[in-house]
C-alpha cells in the first residue's frame, strides 16, 4: 500500500465529505507544517485539522471554493494504490 494525502473539506452543515485535493508532494511539508503535525509524525499518518488561515494560505495552490468558510478542513492519509 502506498500512502497518499489529500486536503479534505467536510460541510459544516452536513458533516459530509464534499471536497479532496491531492496535495502535490511539492506542498507536503508546508501543509504538514499548517496543520501542526508533530515532528514524531513525520509521515502525517492520521486526520489533521486545517485552521481556516491555514487553507486560506493554501487557496491559491489547490483548487479551493470560493467559500472556505462553509467546511471544515483536514489533512489525511488515503491509499494512492500500490
């Protein structure tokens, strides 16, 4: 298995998983650092919250909504394939 990690938004409304952006390898250690996963976490294996700041400061490097405001957002672990 091969971990992969994506910026996920999840409506505020509905709880549901709207949004999933790959995060290009290049953004990976900025949006680890966004999202303050500890340094014993160097791999980001878990589901990290993203502050509203945080995704604002990343909207121009992924394709993010107009209205950040309306989903909660995380960085998390998929299976990218083997």
């Amino acid at each position: 298995m091969t971990i992969g990690r994506i910026v996920a938004g999840y409506d505020k409304r509905t709880e549901r998983l709207t949004i999933e952006h790959d995060r290009p390898a290049s953004l990976f250690e900025e949006v680890r650092s966004l999202a303050a996963v500890p340094d014993t976490n160097r791999q980001a294996l878990g589901s990290y919250p993203l502050s509203l700041a945080a995704i604002r400061a990343l909207a121009s490097k992924i394709p993010a909504p107009p209205n950040v405001d309306a989903y909660e957002w995380f960085l998390e672990p998929i299976d990218s394939g083997s």
